[in-house]
C-alpha cells in the first residue's frame, strides 16, 4: 500500500489549481447545516481533490472549509486541510473558542489501513489561526 | 430544584465546564474529543426557569454538529447507511430531528445519558468503519438472499471453480439460465473486482463456454482503471444490488430466450 510523506501533503496543498465543477452560488440547507462543495484538480499534472464548506444554521460561528485529495490509483482520499471556526475547544486548548486549522501527517495517513473507501480525516496537528481567509492561499 | 450544571459538575467530579453559547444553550467543556482532538460539540438546552425539577427532564443535544461533522467525509445516502445509522440512534435511544441529535435526561441520570449521547456521537461520527465493516457482510447477505429466493429457477451454485486446478478464481455465484454457465461475481471493492477481472481473462484464455456478470455494491467507489478493465473483460454489470434485485429477472429471462 502506497506510504505518504509530508512533504507530499505540503506540496498538494500548495500546488495551483484550478475549479472544475463550481460550488453553487448558495449553500444548501440540509437539517441543520449549510454545504457547498467544489471539485478542484492541479494545474499541471491532473491531481484530483473537492473542497467542502460547511456551517451551522444556527451557530455560524461553527464552520469548516475542507480540502481533500483523491489519490486515484486507490479508492479513498485524504483530507489534507480543514479550517475550523471557533466551534469550541479542543485537546490543546479545551477551554477556549478559536480558529483553528487541522492538517493530516504522514504518519497518521499511514498508520490507518488503506483499505476500500477509507477517508482519511486530519488527525492530531492543530495550528490556532487568528483568521481563516488564508485558507485561498495556503492551497492556491 | 436542581441547577443541571451543578449536577453535572458533581456527577463528573468537576471535569465540566460550560459555556453559554446562546441565552438558554449552554455548551459542555467535558474532556469528550472526536479521533482528530476537537471536542465534542454537546449541548444541554435549559429549561426555561433553568433548573430542574424533579421528574422534568434537561435535553443533550448537538444541534446538528455531528451529522455536519459526519458529512465533511461520509454523506448517508444510500438506504444500507441509512438503515446503520438509524440501528446507532436506536441501540443508544438518541433521537434525530432535522438533522439534530438528542435525548432527554432527568436529574438522575443526567451524567450516565450524557455519556451514552457522547458514545453515539462518536460511532455516528464513525459511521464510515461501519459501513466497512457491517455493510460489506450485508451487501454479499442480501445478495445471496436474494438469489436463493428469487432466482431459483436457475439453478443457482455458489463458489464455483470453473477451472479446477485454479482454487485461486472462484466464481461467487452460477446461474444456468440457458445451459451455458453464467458467472455471477459479487463486486463489494477494488480487490474483488480485480480478482473477477483476472478471472474471467483466465477463463477466456482457456476458452471456457460461459457469460459472466459483476453485481457492485457501489460501482463509484472503484477506481476508474479498475472499473474499466473490469467492463473490458466481464460481459455484463449491475451498478448496485437494488439494481440487480430489480432487473436480473427479465435479464435471465432473456438470456433463457436465446437458446
């Protein structure tokens, strides 16, 4: 099974890419959250990845902007990045409200089984971000 | 009367703090986190008088934080995933409206139900391993039900080894709707679905007499080189199990027409 390493996840995040499905001009109302999605692929060599927004109805504060890559010689994919609104604690910093932004590691993407339609999620590397806007840039 | 944040806090042995999130909700800081460290987003929604008196009862809540949370990777979309996830709200006896989690608790059982809501929080949040494991075993379950019961007619056999030095390229399931032998192969991943590919290219190469049909448990979930060389090589393929059950009636019928 195919092994990752960081710098491929620092290199996917950043590298260009362009929308080939947009997201809908509003986000949809389902139960209790609004969702938008976007399909992104890399510019140069046709890496494929989906950008998800979501937010709370009723607290719109609890947000997340996701990006996922899909591999495509495996099924599954890996979330590489999710921006978070200050939707409440967290293990480093239970007490407090805070942007914050998880990134997934090698070592966790790798550690899971890479069986069947495995979606990894970011694990454990949490940076606290002041604001979110630079989610754009940080994955160009 | 009671003050249900002092229950709490002496139920947990004072590992709780609260937050108001909005007038009436009250946000839990308990040490609950999901597998990536952020905490578990549980609520307990105030009486208005904000006490309890005994029998009345305190709602937990997460006001759509989890099925929110669950969507950034797993959309339930299918009734198999349906059916898993309403088989968690019922074994925990959490409630779901409008997306919204929840179950009520008196003053007694406010820490004990607070966390049974946290452990069906976190096997909803998980509801993607489920599905791996429960809904593969269902999926080959459901199939082989369904033939046994509905495709008798033609004369089903299960784990066929059409060539038999090559104990390494089972056939799921023959049918025999005309005398030549149809190869049914029950396609629930990537790995099954390049096993049914090598197979029936071996049994071209030795020239077998058969027709072979892949039946998918989810046709999107294989990789798009697999799938195609999987359709190269199998005659006949069914995108999902609902499609089978609705279609390989008339489908046999006219494979038996041919003759």
């Amino acid at each position: 099974m195919r092994k990752f390493t960081n710098q491929e996840f620092a290199n996917l995040t950043a590298i260009h890419k362009r929308v080939i499905e947009p997201p809908r001009k509003e986000m949809r109302l389902i139960g209790k959250m609004k969702r938008n999605e976007m399909k992104l692929e890399s510019v140069d060599d046709g890496h494929s990845f989906h950008c998800f927004m979501r937010q709370s109805e009723e607290f719109q504060e609890n947000f997340s902007i996701g990006l996922v890559y899909h591999p495509g010689e495996e099924p599954g994919s890996i979330q590489l990045l999710r921006f978070n609104g200050q939707h409440g604690g967290e293990r480093s910093h239970p007490h407090h409200s805070i942007f914050h932004i998880h990134t997934s590691t090698a070592d966790d993407i790798n550690a899971e089984s890479w069986s069947r339609d495995i979606s990894k999620r970011p694990q454990r590397m949490v940076r606290i971000s002041k604001r979110s806007p630079i989610f754009w840039t940080l994955s160009s | 009367m009671m003050n249900p944040v002092e229950i709490l806090r002496e139920q947990f042995n004072s590992h709780v703090a609260v937050r108001e999130k909005r007038p009436g909700i009250l946000q839990l800081v308990v040490p609950l986190f999901h597998e990536d460290g952020d905490m578990m987003d549980i609520f307990l929604d105030l009486p208005k008088k904000g006490e309890i008196d005994v029998p009345e009862s305190v709602r937990i809540s997460d006001h759509g934080l989890t099925m929110m949370r669950l969507s950034y990777s797993f959309d339930i979309d299918t009734p198999n995933k349906a059916r898993i996830f309403r088989r968690i709200l019922a074994e925990n006896d959490v409630t779901e409206e409008a997306g919204e989690l929840f179950v009520e608790a008196t003053a007694e059982t406010l820490y004990a139900t607070l966390l049974q809501f946290s452990q069906a929080v976190s096997k909803i949040c998980n509801l993607r391993y489920f599905k791996r494991e429960l809904l593969s075993s269902l999926f080959e379950e459901r199939l082989a039900e369904f033939i046994q019961d509905s495709l008798k007619r033609f004369h089903p056999t299960q784990d066929v080894f059409p060539i038999p030095d090559r104990d390494d390229l089972a056939v799921d399931w023959q049918l025999s709707p005309n005398g030549l032998p149809l190869y049914l192969f029950a396609i629930r991943d990537v790995n099954r679905a390049r096993l049914a590919t090598i197979s029936c290219l071996e049994f071209q190469r030795k020239d077998l007499k058969f027709k072979s049909i892949a039946v998918h448990e989810d046709l999107d979930k294989l990789p798009r080189k697999d799938l195609n060389r999987l359709t190269n090589a199998c005659d006949k393929q069914f995108t999902s199990l609902d499609e089978f059950q609705g279609l390989a009636i008339s489908y046999l019928k006219r494979e038996a027409a041919e003759i």
